[in-house]
C-alpha cells in the first residue's frame, strides 16, 4: 500500500491514521477495519439512519461518506459519546423509557438525538420528530423515542 | 456494499479542479456531499475511475442573500431564518429535501446536478442485469417508454424548480473560462434525457445567484411524496410572486419531480400579470399546467395521480404563497 | 400450573427498563456482524435473475480458479431439501435441477474479500432453459404447464388447499335477515427490519460446526443445519446473538444460514454472509400478497348466524409457514365474535415470486379487516351502532368455538367499553364534519401457537434453567429468542419476582445451543406465556431449595416461611428472617451450586378432525382500537389523528415493553395500510430498497392511547398473555372504517394510497352518493 494511502484523523477524540484506500467507505473502516461496531449497518444507501456518526460535530451517514475525506477532521462514534462510567442523559432515558427495542437502530438515534439537543437544547416534539425523521426504527414507532429525547432535553439543566 | 477502487483527487481552487476535469476528461465524477452519487456507485451506475472531490474548494462554499456556492450545505441554508425570509420557496424546498441526515452531507450542487430517477435505473447491477440494461446505463432500449430511443427518467430534485422561479442563475467554470446561464437553462430541452444538462464536458457548477429584482417575491414549494421524509419528490411545485392587491404583478410557476427536466411556465404567467387571479383564473391556470405535464410510470405513485395533483398543488402553491410574508 | 399470586406481585406489573438496554444504548450489545473470527472469509450468494427456468448446467470452474476463492457451491452438493414446517420440506438451499424466482440462490463463493467473491461470481456461467413464469396466484389455480414444484396439486400450483365446514352455512344464509360480503385485495407486505439478514459459521478441527445467526427461532435452524449438512445436531452448536427485529422474517431457516454453514465446512474457515438490503427483500418471506372474499349473515336480532370465506394467497417460491397461513386465514376469524357456522376454502398458491411466510400477526391480518369492515357494513345497513353489534356478539369466557377453540379469558367486552368511552365514539361517529372521521376495528388472536412445530405436544414447548453459585448471582439458561420483545428482561424480572431478589442478580445468558434448553423461539407470541410459566416453574423450584437453605439456619418449618425483599422470613415477619445470600449458602452446602428447571408443555387442545390443532393456542388476546382519521379530500391524503388502543393481553407483566408493542404494532399495521407494498410487476420485484419501500415515518405516527384492560388469564404466568402481535391486527380495519366515516368510501384493497382514496371519493360522486354534507 503505498504511503499516502491511509487517513489521518481524530477518533472519539484520539488520534488515529489508518490504511485507507480511497474507496474506502467510512463505515466499511469503522466496522470492518476498526471493529468499532456500535456504529450499525441497515441498508447501506443512505435510507436508514444505523451508521450516523458525527464529523466534527454534524450528524452523517458514514454509509455515505468516502473515509479519505474525513482527512484532518474529528469523527465521533456511539463510542465516543458514551462516558467511561455510566450512561449519557440520552442513553439514560433512551433505557429508562424504552426507546430501545431491537435495538439495532438506537446507536444511529442517539447519536442523532445527541446532536439535536447540542443545537436546540429544548425541542418540541414536532422539532424532534423532524430531526430523527432520517433514521428509521421499525420497532418501537417512535413514540418512545420522541419522549426520551424530550426527556433528555429536559433532564439536562 | 463496497465501492469499485477509483481515485479520489483533492483539488483546493477551481482553477485547479477545471484543470483536472479536463486532464481526466470523460473518465471521471465530481463528487459533493455524495448523497446522490455514492448510492448511484454502490450499484454500479455509470462508474468511472476518478471521482474529483469539491470539498476543498474554498471558493464553492458558504451562501449568503445573492449567491449560493455549489458546496453549500443543505443543513446550513435550512438553519438560516434569514435565508428563509428571504428566499421562501427555496427555503421550502430545502427542507423537503430527503432527510435531515442527507441535507447534513448534501449541497446546493449536488441537488441541482443529480441524476434523474427511474425505477430501471435506481437498481442494483444484478437487477438491472436480469432485466436488460437500459439507455441510461449499459444498455440501448428504454423499459418505460420502449418505442422511442429517449430516457425519460424524472428529475427529482427540489431545488430547482424553487430556485428557478426566483430567476436563479448559475455560473460554471470549464476548460473555456466561466460563463452564466439562468438555472433553468442548465437542463436540456434537446436532449435526448441521457444527456440532460448543458454543461460541457469538464465543466464544474460554481455559484447560484440569486438576482436582487427576485427579492421580495412571496414564495412557496409544494411536495408531492408518499412520507413526509426520506422521499424523493414525486411532484414539486414551486411558485413565486408580487401582488398588488388582487393584481398579479409578477408571477413564476415551475413544476419538478414529474419529467425529466423541471419547467417553468412562462407563457401562462405572464399572460396574467397585471390581472387580478382570482378563483377561477387561478383553477384554469392550474388546470393549464396540469395537462402539460405528462409524468410516466417510473416512480412510485401512479403517472395518472401525479398529473392530476399537479393542478391542485399549483392552485394551492399560489394561494399559499400569496398568502405568505413577503421575503 | 400457573394460578394468581400469592402476594402481591414487587416487579412485574412495573415499567422495567431492558435489562440489556445499556449495552444497546451505547452500541456495545453485539449483533451477529459485530462478531469477528480470525482468518474470516466472505460469503456472497449468485442468485437467479430468472424468474422460472431449469438449469442445464453451471460452469464453476473459472470462479474456483479466481485468486482468493476459497469455495464456490452449487446446488447438487447440499440437495436436501428442508422447511420450517416437516410436511412441507421444499426448499433447498441452493437451487436445485430449477430456479423459482428472480433471487433464488443459484451458487455460493468463500473468498478472501467482497471484491475477490464478486469477481467470481460474475465468472459463473449459467445454462438454463427458460420456463413459463407465474406471478399471478389465479392463474396457478388450474393446470398449468410448468408446475413450480411437483407437489403442487393435480398439476397446478395450489401448494395447499384447506375447506372446513361447521354447522350449516347455507342453511345460516337462506334464514339470514342481512347478509353482506366483503371482497378484500392486499398486496404482501415485509418486515423491513432494520438489521439484515447475517450469519457467520466457523468449522473447527474438532469436528465441530459454530453458528451465529440472525434468526428467531435458533432452535429450527438447527434442526436444518443437520438435516441439510448431514451433521448430527450435538455436533453443531448454534448460537444467536442480540437480534436486530425479526417479526417473523427470521423465523424460517433461511437458505443463505445453510449455505453459510456449508461454505464454513467446505474451507475450514470461518465465513461471514452479510446480506446486502436488496437480498433481504428477495428473501422476503413476508405477509401473503391475499384475495379474500368474506360474507358474512346476521339474524334479525343482530346476532351472526354464518361466515362464508374464500381466500387465494400467493405464497411465492415455497412453502414456508404457508400451510399454517392458508389455515390462520380461515380459523383465525373464529373471534373475538361467536359464530355459530363457519365455511372456509383457503388455498395457497405458488407463484415465481420471493416466499411469503410468516409476518407479525400472521394470517390474521388480511381476514381481520375484510371482516371487520363487514361488519362495519353490517352495523350500518342495520341501523346499529358497530360497538353495540360487535358487544352483541362477543365470544363469552370459558368456552368453545364451532371449531372447537377453547376461550379461556377474554376481556373483549371491557375493550369495546373503554374503546368507546375513551375515545369520545358517542359525540363522533357520523357527526363530525366530511373528510374526519372514526372508525371501530377488532382483533383477536392467539397467544402462542399450541403445536410445537418439531416436536408431539408431549415435549416440552420451553425449558429454562437455572443455576447460583455463591456469588448469589443467577445464570439463567433458555433458548427463548429476545429479539428485541423484550423477552429477556421478563425472564430475568420473573424470576427475580419469584425468588424475591433484585434483577441485577439475573443473568439471563445468550442463547447457544451448547447449553440453552430448548424452547422454540420467538414466533406465534408464544415466548411470554410458554418461557414465562417455564421460568416460573423454574425459579419455584429454586426457591424451595433456598427456602430449605433458610429453614435450617432459621431452624423451622419451610412451610411457615416465605422470601421478601433479598430475603426470607417467617410469613409476614421481615424482621425476624435470613438474608437471601445466607439462606443461599446453607443451602449450597450439600450440592454446591444450585439448580433448577422448569418446562411449559402444551395442553391437550382442539378437536380430531383434519387440521384442527391450527390456530388452537393457550390463550387467546383481543382488542377493540378506535381510529380518528383526517383526510384531504383534494387530494386523497390523510392523517392518522389518533388511535385508541383497548388490548386484553391479560395481566401487563413489563408495562414499558407492553406499550412499546402495542406502539410498534400500530406503526407496522399503519405501514400496510397506508403505502408499504411489496411491488411486482410480473414476477419481478420492483422495490427492493428501503427507500422504496415505504416504512411509515415519525411524521406519521398518531397519537396513541393504550389501555390495557385484560383480566388475568387462568393459565398465563402470572395471569398474562401475549402482545407482540395481536396488537397490530384492529389497526387495519379501524383506520379503513373511519376512512368511511370521513368520506363515505369503502377501500377494500391495501394499501389505501392517496390515489385510491381519489378514486373512491369519485366513484362516490358518480353515484351520487351523498355523505354528512357533500
Ligand atoms: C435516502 C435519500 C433520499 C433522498 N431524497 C431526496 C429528495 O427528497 N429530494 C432531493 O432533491 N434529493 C434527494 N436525495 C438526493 C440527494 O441526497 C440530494 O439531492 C443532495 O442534495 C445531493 O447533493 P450531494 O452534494 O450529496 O450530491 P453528490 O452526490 O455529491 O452529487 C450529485 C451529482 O452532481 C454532480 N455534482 C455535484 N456537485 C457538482 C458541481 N459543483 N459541479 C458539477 N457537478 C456536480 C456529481 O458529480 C453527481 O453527479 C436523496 C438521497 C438519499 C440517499
Ligand atoms: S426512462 Fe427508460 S432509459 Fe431512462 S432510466 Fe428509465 S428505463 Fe432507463
Ligand atoms: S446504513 Fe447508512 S443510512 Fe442505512
Ligand atoms: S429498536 Fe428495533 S429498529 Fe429501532
């Protein structure tokens, strides 16, 4: 592999530089290459919602995102929003209220939800309907999902 | 699903990149936000061996009142309430674009330049195999519309008929220099569908720009699809205007996601201005455009159903957006 | 075996969290890709883009010859044929002398990447000739040319026909006071659940073969393993990781599981089989595509005197469930009304399509809503309120169908009241302003099928076991599938319930063949009534053991003591007891560790003739929704304003996971009526994407009211019973009914797109109907 076929970047805030050539898609290196699979795959194209992962800061589907150009950037996984010990306040209340089933798209919703709440910290329930409109659950119908990110939104501060 | 190995070239200025697209001419794409074509790649439409990504390009990015940069992002024009109050429909549209985890990665450019939609084509390699290719890619007869050597696959983004009813223009930057061309010149009427732009070859979307005379226009885009999300457009309607009163002043109607080009409806709107559109006028104008439009069965819902909203969204477009703030 | 509590219940009954909730909420549960072996190779599938043809020959050898192919398979080497059902073993796992469908599997390749395995794919040459496609059931009805499998009947395609006959419906007609018939159209419809298909099989020198699968019936799949590989079962172990959604689409043995396995044994290296979303489409084994003609006859009381059903279900490829759908579309409208006779022809037709098979509330989602609109008819043509025609004609508790279902509880009638009230139907129906509308729909199902599939009733359906150690911590062993129901956490909460400790002191443990008892799998919502009284047969025994464990240190009569809180005590003296972990150890000092097993076998049920075990089930569970619909009559789009959602499911033992149910149900029963269609033209597949398959978005969910008004069922653990299904069925009809009350037309074919509604809306007009106004 020649040299400048590898990626340089920042993972759940630690740097990282990895083979990577440039078909490489960000998901497929995640998953495959770094066996960080919290990140989910369901459809692969973009429909779903279960790879979303943050680049530097913005919610994106890793499914769709060439892993080469994530080059200098910072990208954060379910992973890396999960703190050492215990749970954040939208896992917390993604558990308590169950908004969690299957659970195969719940990585994808909190992720999502945690980025929504980073920008609009108090969102109504059509704001938050709105917002996770991108990744798809087939368990739960929503419901519970709408109120644990309202719950989240009020249990922080 | 991987992709096939192709190089990913970075260029930083548009200088640049026109110099690359003409060095690897025809055996290339230009890749924004991806959304549109990294799917296309995964199954195996139309593939070539490098893919020029806009990313870097300075000059292409951010948006402000007059001008669009091709690699604005869909997500950043969604959050700007000034942008909206300026720029109704496009604003409208914008936020019916897909999704929002799409509108994150996905540009003005890519929106404008995506490729036409048709249920032979947005299939996989095997599908499309087991079928018999078709003219749009790898394969020479159409599966909609056998008789005629033509692709009718449907444009199907928002933005453009939005755009287009606020006069936008484009600027693209090619092997001979830049030039401007009104957006709705960009899709060509000529074409035989396969070949549907009128960029040459090589060349690369800059700007949009948003002309000052449009401002103030009221403005409204209507989606016809089947979930309020994820979707693409099965009909768009996008209307911008001035009232005076009742009197039309100026008024423009583009319909998208039902042929492959979207259209503006000239001729039937200025034949008003001046006039006071009231509830008839505006039932026969819609009914006008309505049977213009001629959908084909290559989308979701049916052609027939699709036409026969036209008529309905256009009447409410307009009531809509001569009810709305003026921007 | 099971009866009420003893005192009143600590934890179940409570809204409890999913005892593996923190490992999803931060993507640590693992999923069977997120599992990795080293030296894994990839698997990928050649399937066919035929629709129907027989194969003269497959040339293989250019694709072994590719650099980094490790295997490429073809049908001859594995021909044994399987099934999820014994009668119906027609399925290979790769295509064999014949393809059926556009995606039957035609070869398989191991290779060292998805690049490599593709390569040789596209190297493999197929002869074939072509044969007569049949995508329409009707046509499979007769003779046909080129029967899809031999099985067929006297050379059609009819794979199984089904005709019972209780009581005597024509005489029931020639004395009806009004008869209605109701003819339904329903597209099929799949589960579209979010993980895909995926597999991953390791072979090792110790002559053992590993599974890990996405599947919701672990057990099933093991038994095909071995029919199929011609490996005993004990040398195959099968284990499922979490499950991301089944709803029945994992509930078959699948063909790409099989020839994972085979491809594992043919390299001796582990090998991975990731379907891509489009192969999970052809893999389907969805919701029947379904022709239902229902008609129904009233006295003059109001009371149903008949049902005459005829239904054609397109049962694709192969035989799947299918036998058990073609019963199900007849038996399962048994209830929640009496009706006294009862005729049904069901036929089951294959066409050169993917497999229908078993799909949440399977076969009694498309009878249910051509009946329930009947009846919608019924009340309307006579003058009646519909919750007063259905209240009249509720099936009583404690006893028989004419076909012979034994009705244990039934809380039915609570669920129309409530439905009622709740809901506001007095001051709505027919009175509020055109285009809104309610509508009433019902339900009825079973909860858990009675008949084990593999097994005579005399085994049992599930066992759980349990093991404690000195560290107080409990094992619990089944092979029960949680596949997202919640299934594992009601174990874990039911025998913490029982043995008086808290529930992070159970470990419920992943199933794996090695070690789980079996129980057969998350199908039929069988799992909380059947693993539910297993597990608590288990955990009684358990307790006893420690309860002894307590009576000699106390030293007193076991029988005077009972557990409390992490403890046990002389009866109503908390005070005066043993800690559960002192109790516990002076128990363990003559056996060590301790253990114990519980078992649900499956009561005698049913009558003697033919095909009188389908549909009889322990339990069954019944519902009452009342639909508030919103529609643009420009248009013919509409809004699901609210949906009031009455459910007997019995005692609620996980309140959290009950509603998460009833919620899922609805959006899944909302998405087959409003727009998810498993689009064909001819035999082809056109929508195999969830971008064109239309699962319902966030935007579209109603509002929703659960009330759970179920009285506790005699035999149910604790008093419960099933919802994992039975709460999608009323959704269906309660929406079409109030789409009638908003406008006026009747949608009998599904999904109702904003088109159709048009297209009713201006058959009205031409008839000149009127209706509330317009
Ligand atoms: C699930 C899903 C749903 C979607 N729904 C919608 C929808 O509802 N409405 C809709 O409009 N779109 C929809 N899209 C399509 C797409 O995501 C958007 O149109 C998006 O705006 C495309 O932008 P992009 O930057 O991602 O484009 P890209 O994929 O990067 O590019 C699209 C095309 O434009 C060309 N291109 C891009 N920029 C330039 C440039 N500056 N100069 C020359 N050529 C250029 C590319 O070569 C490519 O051919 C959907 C996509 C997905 C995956
Ligand atoms: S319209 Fe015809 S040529 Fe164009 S994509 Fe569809 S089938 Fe192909
Ligand atoms: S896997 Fe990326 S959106 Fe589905
Ligand atoms: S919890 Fe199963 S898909 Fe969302």
């Amino acid at each position: 592999m020649s040299a400048e076929a590898r990626v340089k970047f920042l993972l759940n805030g630690h740097p990282q530089e990895v083979p990577c050539e440039d078909a490489r898609i960000l998901l497929d290196l995640l998953r495959d290459d770094l066996h960080l699979t919290g990140t989910k795959r369901g459809c692969d194209l973009g429909t779903c919602g279960c790879c979303t992962v943050l680049v530097d800061g913005r919610p994106t589907l890793s499914c769709l995102t060439l892993a080469r150009l994530t080059e200098g950037r910072s990208v954060t996984t379910i992973e890396g929003l999960t703190p050492p010990q215990g749970l954040s306040a939208v896992q917390r209340a993604f558990v308590d209220l169950g908004a969690t089933q299957c659970g195969f798209c719940t990585p994808g919703f909190v992720v999502t939800a945690t980025a929504l709440l980073e920008e609009n910290p108090r969102p109504t329930r059509a704001e938050i309907e709105r917002a996770i409109s991108g990744n798809l659950c087939r368990c739960t119908g929503y419901i519970k999902i709408v109120d644990a990110i309202a719950a989240a939104s009020r249990s922080s501060g | 699903m991987h992709l096939d190995p192709f190089e990913l070239h970075r260029p930083t200025t548009v200088d640049e990149t026109v110099r690359l697209a003409g060095a690897l001419a025809g055996r290339f794409d230009f890749l924004a936000g991806g959304t549109d074509l990294l799917p296309n790649y995964k199954m195996h439409l139309n593939l070539k061996p490098h893919l020029v990504a806009l990313e870097d390009v300075d000059e292409l990015r951010g948006f402000s009142a007059d001008r669009l940069g091709a690699m604005a992002r869909l997500a950043d024009l969604e959050r700007d309430p000034a942008f909206a109050a300026t720029w109704p429909s496009v604003a409208d549209a914008v936020g019916e674009v897909a999704t929002p985890l799409v509108r994150a990665s996905g540009t003005v450019g890519g929106n404008l330049l995506l490729e036409t939609r048709c249920f032979f084509f947005n299939q996989s390699y095997f599908w499309r195999a087991s079928l018999g290719f078709c003219l749009k890619a790898d394969g020479d007869r159409c599966h909609v519309v056998p008789q005629k050597e033509v692709c009718y696959a449907t444009h199907s983004g928002d933005l453009a008929p939005a755009l287009m009813v606020v006069d936008a223009e484009v600027e693209v930057a090619g092997p001979a220099g830049r030039r401007r061309l009104p957006l709705a010149d960009l899709y060509d009427a000529k074409g035989d569908g396969v070949r549907r732009l009128t960029l040459a070859p090589g060349e690369l979307l800059v700007a949009v720009h948003l002309p000052r005379a449009a401002r103030g226009r009221r403005g409204r885009y209507k989606k016809l699809r089947v979930r309020p999300a994820y979707d693409f457009p099965e009909l768009g309607v996008a209307v911008a205007g001035r009232w005076t009163g009742d009197r039309v002043e100026e008024l423009r109607i583009a319909v998208g996601g039902a042929e492959p080009r979207p259209r503006r409806f000239d001729t039937l709107t200025d034949a008003l201005v001046g006039r006071t559109l009231d509830d008839a006028r505006l039932r026969e104008l819609a009914e006008a455009i309505g049977k213009s439009v001629r959908p084909v069965h290559n989308t979701f819902l049916l052609p027939d159903y699709r036409r026969r909203m036209v008529a309905v969204y256009v009447r409410r477009a307009v009531a809509e957006a001569r009810e709305g703030t003026a921007g | 075996m099971a009866s009420g509590p003893s005192r009143p219940l600590r934890l179940l009954g409570t809204k409890i969290p999913y005892v593996e909730g923190p490992l999803k909420v931060t993507g640590r549960a693992e999923y069977t890709d997120d599992i990795h072996r080293p030296g894994e190779l990839v698997g990928r599938l050649l399937r066919s883009p035929w629709p129907h043809a027989r194969l003269r020959s497959i040339d293989v050898a250019a694709a072994r010859a590719t650099p980094g192919v490790f295997a490429v398979l073809t049908g001859e080497k594995y021909p044994t044929p399987f099934g999820v059902l014994p009668i119906t073993h027609d399925e290979t796992a790769l295509a064999v002398g014949k393809v059926r469908y556009i995606g039957d599997i035609v070869a398989a390749v191991a290779a060292r990447d998805e690049r490599t395995a593709e390569e040789a794919l596209a190297k493999i040459r197929i002869d074939v000739e072509p044969l007569a496609d049949y995508p329409d059931p009707q046509t499979g009805l007769s003779k046909v040319a080129e029967p899809i499998h031999a099985r067929g009947l006297n050379g059609t395609n009819v794979q199984k026909e089904v005709v019972q006959h209780f009581g005597d419906v024509d005489a029931a007609f020639a004395r009806a006071a009004r008869t209605v018939r109701v003819r339904g159209s329903f597209v099929g419809v799949t589960h579209a659940f979010t993980e895909p298909l995926v597999t991953l099989a390791e072979a090792t020198p110790d002559g053992r073969l590993t599974v890990w699968s996405a599947t919701q019936v672990p057990h099933y799949l093991h038994r095909s393993l071995s029919e199929v590989l011609g490996i005993p079962m004990h040398r195959i172990r099968v284990i499922k990781p979490e499950v991301g959604g089944g709803f029945g689409g994992k509930s078959d043995p699948l063909p790409h599981e099989i020839v994972c396995a085979a491809l594992a044994v043919e390299t001796g290296r582990p090998v991975r089989m990731l379907l891509d979303r489009e192969d999970v489409f052809f893999t389907n084994h969805g919701r029947h595509p379904t022709q239902n003609d229902v008609r129904i006859a009233l006295d003059a009381d109001g009371r149903i005197l008949a049902y005459d059903i005829e239904a054609v279900i397109d049962g694709g490829a192969w035989s799947s469930f299918g036998t058990v759908t073609t019963y199900y579309n007849g038996v399962l409208a048994m209830g929640p009304y009496t009706v006294p006779n009862f005729r049904y022809r069901g036929r089951r037709v294959y066409t050169t399509k993917p497999p229908s098979g078993a799909m949440r509330a399977h076969g009694g989602t498309n009878i249910r809503y051509s009946v329930e609109v009947a009846l919608d008819r019924l009340a309307e043509e006579t003058g009646v309120d519909p919750f007063d025609l259905r209240a009249r004609n509720a099936l009583p508790p404690h006893s028989l169908t004419v076909n012979q279902f034994r009705i244990t509880s039934t809380s039915f009638l609570k669920c129309l009241a409530v439905a009622r009230e709740r809901s506001g139907w007095d001051s709505k129906f027919r009175r509020l302003p055109f285009g809104r509308g309610v509508g009433l729909g019902c339900g009825f199902y079973i909860s858990g099928s009675n008949s084990p599939i593999h097994f005579t009733p005399k085994m049992p359906q599930s066992t759980v076991h349990l093991k404690v150690d000195m560290d107080g911590g409990i094992a619990v062993h089944s092979m029960q599938a949680d596949i997202g129901q919640g299934s594992n956490t009601l174990l874990a909460a039911i025998v913490a319930e029982v043995l008086g400790v808290d529930l992070e002191r159970v470990h419920v443990q992943r199933v794996d063949s090695d070690v789980s008892p079996i129980d057969i799998g998350s199908y039929s919502s069988r799992v909380t009534f059947m693993m539910g009284n297993a597990a608590r047969e288990a955990a009684e025994e358990l307790r006893g053991k420690i309860v002894a464990g307590a009576a000699a240190l106390l030293g007193v009569p076991a029988e005077g003591l009972e557990v409390g809180h992490e403890r046990i005590h002389p009866v109503g003296r908390p005070d005066a007891g043993v800690p559960f972990l002192d109790a516990l150890h002076r128990a363990m000092e003559s056996t060590g560790a301790l253990q114990a097993t519980g078992a649900y076998r499956s009561p005698t049920l049913g009558g003697t003739f033919k095909g009188a075990r389908a549909g009889t089930a322990p339990a069954y569970t019944f519902s009452a929704y009342v639909a508030e619909v919103d529609v643009d009559v420009e248009t013919g789009e509409y809004r699901v304003e609210k949906i009031w959602a009455a459910f007997d499911c019995g005692r609620v033992l996980n309140r959290l996971a009950v509603e998460g149910q009833v919620e899922g149900s609805i959006h899944m029963g909302l998405g087959q009526l409003m727009g998810e269609s498993m689009n064909y033209r001819a035999s082809r597949l056109f929508n195999p994407s969830l971008l064109e398959y239309k699962v319902p978005a966030p935007q579209q969910m109603p509002e929703v009211e659960i009330l759970l008004v179920g009285d506790d069922d005699p035999e149910g653990p604790f008093g419960a019973k099933e919802a994992g299904e039975g709460p999608l069925i009323a959704t269906l009809p309660a929406v079409g009914n109030a789409l009638y009350d908003a406008v006026g037309c009747r949608f009998l074919e599904l999904p109702i797109t904003p088109d159709r509604v048009l297209k009713g809306l201006d058959l009205r007009a031409k008839e000149g109907r009127r209706w509330k106004g317009a």
